[in-house]
C-alpha cells in the first residue's frame, strides 16, 4: 500500500464549509469486511455496524481557540495558529504573514499584547508572550477557534462548540479530533446499551 493509494480529485464544492446542524447527520460510509459493495449511511447507523465487545477510543481532549491575529512592528498583518504550549510564557507556533518575522522582533496582539519572536525552526516559531498573564487565560480571551484547512471561511461563534467534541475534557488540542465531531449523546448513549 502505497500513500498515492488515497490520492484522489475531490472538487471543492463538494467540501462541507459549515457543520450540519445534526452531529450525527453525516454521512458514513460502510466499507464491509471481505467483498460486500460499499454502503452509504448515515453516522446515526453506526450502532448498527457495531457488536458487544467492540472497541472504540475516544479523545476527550478539547480544542483550545489556538488562533491570534496582530500586527508585525512593520505593520504587516499575521495570523499565528499556536501549535503548543511550552514553560515560562512561551509556545511553538505557525505564523502567516507576507513576510516572515525576525528572531528578536516583536507582535502586537489585538488588544495590544506584545509577543517577541524567540526563534524559527523550520515552519515554527518560538515566541515569548510579554505578559503576566497566563497564555490559557489570554487564549480564552483573545483567541479564535482553529478551523481544520479546508475550511474557508472565519470561525465564528458556534464554531466554539461544534468544532468540540459532546465529551471533551481536557484541554489542549490545537485541531478538532475531526472523527470525534459526529457523535452526539444519544448515540453515545445507543452505543453504550
């Protein structure tokens, strides 16, 4: 098996840029064991597909509104996507701008919060938030949901719930456990009986 095996055209009108109202509205796509044709389902099905003693994982961490934008001290514009969080007011991050930022130089926030570019490795940078406040708090204040790529608009304000899953718990998760989005409590609660 090779990685161009999963190769294919798909068009980008046929790419969902919001949820569907339903959590488990989506569709699900059966790929039986052995020669069956393939099914297509919907997500709510899935306790059909399932028998006692199946095992499912679930990631019960939550998405963090990992997403800043601010201004570089030339006046360009970034959007900083926080990959990580790390010691002493700092974290790992992407950063898109017109011009990549210097190490040394600095990033005000929206709200005037000053960021100084540690340095770059490869596609991520380490920076230092200049503040006392803790990065979660300012985060929770400042940040915007990470939306997954092939999504092209801005996030908005039910983006906040519906890019998390029904369980999640602990903090951290910097992209949407995607797998996790179409499971609502009463499916959980079908699957669990």
């Amino acid at each position: 098996m090779k990685k161009s095996d999963f190769t294919f055209d798909l068009p980008a009108e046929l790419i969902a840029q919001a949820p569907l109202s339903g959590r488990t509205d989506s569709r699900l796509l059966v790929v039986p064991s052995g020669t069956g044709a393939f099914q297509d389902r919907q997500f709510s099905q899935l306790s059909d597909y399932l028998k006692a003693g199946d095992l499912l994982v679930f990631n019960d961490t939550r998405v963090i509104p990992a997403r800043l934008f601010g201004q570089k001290q030339t006046g360009g514009q970034v959007e900083i996507l926080i990959e990580r969080l790390l010691p002493a007011q700092q974290v790992r991050a992407q950063i898109g701008a017109s011009k990549s930022p210097k190490p040394g130089s600095r990033i005000a926030l929206t709200d005037g919060t000053s960021l100084k570019v540690i340095d770059r490795d490869g596609g991520f940078y380490r920076l230092q938030f200049e503040t006392a406040e803790p990065v979660e708090t300012l985060l929770n204040r400042l940040g915007k949901m990470p939306l997954p790529p092939y999504i092209q608009r801005d996030a908005v304000a039910a983006d906040e719930t519906r890019y998390q899953t029904v369980f999640a718990k602990h903090a951290g998760a910097v992209a949407a456990p995607t797998a996790g989005l179409h499971l609502d409590q009463a499916l959980l609660d079908a699957l669990r009986q």
